[in-house]
C-alpha cells in the first residue's frame, strides 16, 4: 500500500488519538469531512488500519507478571504449525505469539496474575500445547517500551 503525506498524518493521529472524531480528525490533517471518510475507509480496506480499540493495562486488571516463553517444536511441519497456532489462540493468556527464525520456533508473551498462576497457565496450557518438546520461561522484571506500532513521521512519504 502507498501511502502519502496526508495518509501518515491520519495514521499517526490515529495512533495517539483513536477516540478523534471524523471531524476533529479532519480539521487536523486539512481535508473535509467526506476526504477524510474516504481515506480512512480505505487504509482499513488496505490493512494499514487493523482495528480500533482501548488499550488495557494488565497491571491494573491483576495480571501484573508477564512472562517471555520460548517453545520449541517436534519440527516445523505445516500440520505441527497450524495445530500449535489453532492451540495458542484458545489461550486466553497469551498476549502475542510469533513464528521465529533461530533456536525456538515460537516467542509468546503471556500474561499473569503472579507466579501461581503463571504455574497454572504452564499445567493446563502450555504443556497441553500439540507437538511442544521445549518450554523456556522468563519473567520480565520491568517494562521499559511497549509501543503499540511504528513511530510515523508524515515527511517520510
């Protein structure tokens, strides 16, 4: 997707102001009402624009542990993939997975209560996890940057 000055502008305001309204938004980036419609239809159309939603805090709902998990595989075989990928999105603790190149084949980033029920999320989740030989665990002891996307200058276009 090429995106232009006026269309970085929209996604950055976007990211720090989701809750803009089509008017504001609009005035802000120098287009009318109707133009600006229109480009926000279609960067949701191209992919640029994922969704719209709050931005929880895990600390603030009790989950104040995250944990970093390594996992390895029994081999990187399209079935083992797609039954482990299916596996992970019914566990409603894992924050984000990524296929890796490397060591592991898999990074997830989990969120938990405290350690206890990190302990549970392992028993009941990740050893129930198809074709798993390796489990790795870490636990971050600080969050340092957490961004939610790409820093957009509009003078990149």
């Amino acid at each position: 997707m090429d995106l232009d000055r006026i269309d970085l502008l929209l996604l950055r305001t976007l990211q720090v102001e989701g809750r803009i309204s089509n008017a504001a938004l609009s005035e802000r980036v120098g287009l009318s009402q109707s133009a600006c419609s229109r480009r926000l239809d279609a960067l949701e159309k191209g992919g640029a624009i994922r969704g719209y939603h709050a931005r929880l805090s895990n600390a603030a709902l009790g989950h104040s542990l995250t944990a970093i998990v390594h996992i390895s595989l029994s081999g990187q075989f399209e079935k083992s993939l797609a039954d482990f990928e299916a596996a992970v999105k019914r566990c409603p603790n894992i924050l984000s997975c990524h296929l890796m190149s490397g060591e592991y084949d898999y990074v997830l980033r989990i969120a938990a209560r405290d350690l206890a029920d990190y302990e549970r999320i392992h028993k009941q989740w990740l050893t129930a996890l198809p074709h798993v030989t390796k489990i790795n665990s870490s636990f971050a002891l600080r969050e340092i940057v957490d961004r939610i996307a790409l820093g957009l200058d509009a003078g990149d276009a």
